[in-house]
C-alpha cells in the first residue's frame, strides 16, 4: 500500500512535524530559514509516502494562515493561503483523495478574489492552474472548468502586460490554457458553450482556436463515461457518494485493481442510496482495459 513509510517510522515524522510547526511560528527564525525548513519536511513527506500525516501538517498550516488572512486582509497572506491551500491539495491527491481538498479550495475563493484584485496574475494562474489539474483529476468537471477559465484569464492578463515567462521560467501560451478549457468544458453537461467559444477565437483567432478544439477532442479520446453523472442529481451528490465509497472500501486505494472495485461499489451505493442506474467504463468500453 502506498502509505507505507520505508525508511522513518510514523512517530519521528510526527515529531519532525511538531518541530517544525514550532519553527514557523517562532520569531528567531528569519522567513528564509522558515521556508526553507518547510520545504525539506515537505520533501521528506513526499518521499515516504506520508500522505496522511502531510494532510495533517498541511491542514493546520492552512487553518492557521487562512486565520491570520481574516483577521489581517494583507495580499501577501492571501497568497500564503492559497499556496497552503495547494499543499493540502498534494497531499489528498497523494492519499488518492483528491475531492477532500474541496473544502479548503472553498475556504480559499476570498484569499484568490483579494489576490486577483491586487493585480498579483501569476499567483492567480499558478493557484487556479493547480486547482483545475486536481477537479480534473477527481473528474469534478464543472468544478475543473471554472478555475480553468480563470488561469486562462490569468496568463491573458500576464500576457497583456508583456510577460511571456513565469518566475520559474515556464513560458506563457494562450494555446495551452485555452487547451485546459475546452478539454474540461467537453466533459460537462453544456460542453464547450456559445459564449466562451467567442471568448477564445477572439483571443486566439478563428484558426488556432478550431485547432486548440481538435487538439483538446484528441486528448478525451474515445473513451465513454455514463452520461447520468452529467445530471443535476448526480453532480448534487459527488462528495457525499465520495466518502460512502472510501468508507466501503475501507479506505484501501491506489492498488492495481482499485477501479475495478471503485466501480462496483459505486455501482451499488447509487443504486441502492440514491436510486440511480450507473455504469461502468468498463461496461461501456468492453475493448478498453482498464487498471
């Protein structure tokens, strides 16, 4: 099981942790001191496959920003959220949970709304880019596509404003954000709309923008899903059925065959719970061969 540690036991980590926390809010460390620790603990979570205990560090450290962020309403301390907020989603992605991060991405729309308004773009783009890939990633579609249509936005403005490249060197294109979009809006109930299909040709131009739409189709493929999660009632009750799932397996994920399961069980709870006929991708792809 992933959440094994191979190399340091549970109870040094832990210590490890209440170490640092100690550290991060003491006044004789100078900021950089701080930040580097903080990236070695997290470094160190990462390589052992700490998920749980890194949800745990991670979630007190965004409680304890996302407080000082309400009492004080500083930009920098919304941009201290939403990048503590970025850590907790890692870490639930890590533990094969993403959707859990939901609430805190939730908690944090203040922090990105005090952050855009501040004309801070490349914080907004890299946060809304990490939120979009982890929607995507939990196949919360509606959810994807909204921070997907925000980090375009994002790079528009960066790009408006003549910079072509972020501060870790990644280079600025129109194509790839505008890629994410109509990728995440393919997969939802209205799929790529009227208005937001004239929104991207008038940034990108009729040509690029029909061949950003042919590159994002080639990248779903041809694989099917139930069109019953396309519902209202079916989009209502995703976290919820979420959690039932885990519960029923016992919280066990990532091994070889745990789609296979996830199906079934998920097949079982709609039914039974919530009275809706579901299946699988592997009924509805039987030349697929799904892991």
């Amino acid at each position: 099981m992933y959440r094994a540690l191979h190399n340091l036991d549970e109870s040094a980590l832990r210590a490890k942790g209440e170490a640092l926390e100690q550290k991060l809010q003491s006044t004789e460390y100078s900021e950089q001191q701080k930040q580097e620790s903080l990236a070695e603990y997290l470094t160190l979570l990462q390589s052992q496959r700490a998920a749980a205990l890194g949800i745990e560090f991670c979630q007190r450290l965004f409680t304890r920003v996302s407080a000082a962020f309400h009492a004080h309403l500083t930009t920098d301390l919304a941009v201290d959220m939403l990048y503590a907020c970025i850590l907790v989603q890692q870490f639930y992605a890590m533990d094969f949970a993403p959707w859990r991060a939901h609430t805190a991405i939730e908690d944090s729309k203040d922090a990105l709304k005090a952050v855009a308004a501040d004309g801070r773009d490349s914080d907004c783009l890299r946060y809304c880019q990490a939120v979009a890939e982890l929607y995507a990633e939990a196949k919360f579609w509606p959810e994807a596509l909204t921070y997907a249509v925000q980090m375009h936005d994002a790079a528009s403005r960066l790009l408006q404003k003549g910079i072509t490249r972020l501060e870790n060197g990644a280079r600025l294109d129109l194509r790839d954000t505008a890629c994410a979009v109509c990728l995440y809006a393919s997969q939802t109930a209205d799929g790529l709309t009227e208005e937001l299909a004239q929104k991207l040709t008038v940034e990108l131009g009729a040509e690029e923008f029909a061949a950003v739409v042919k590159e994002a189709a080639e990248t779903v493929g041809d694989t099917v899903t139930d069109p019953v999660e396309l519902t209202p009632e079916y989009l209502a009750i995703r976290y919820e059925l979420e959690e039932k799932i885990d519960e029923a397996l016992e919280h066990q994920r990532g091994y070889y065959d745990y789609c296979k399961e996830y199906w079934m069980v998920k097949k079982l709870i709609l039914r039974s719970d919530y009275g809706i006929a579901w299946k699988s991708p592997a009924v509805l792809n039987p030349g697929v061969d799904f892991h």
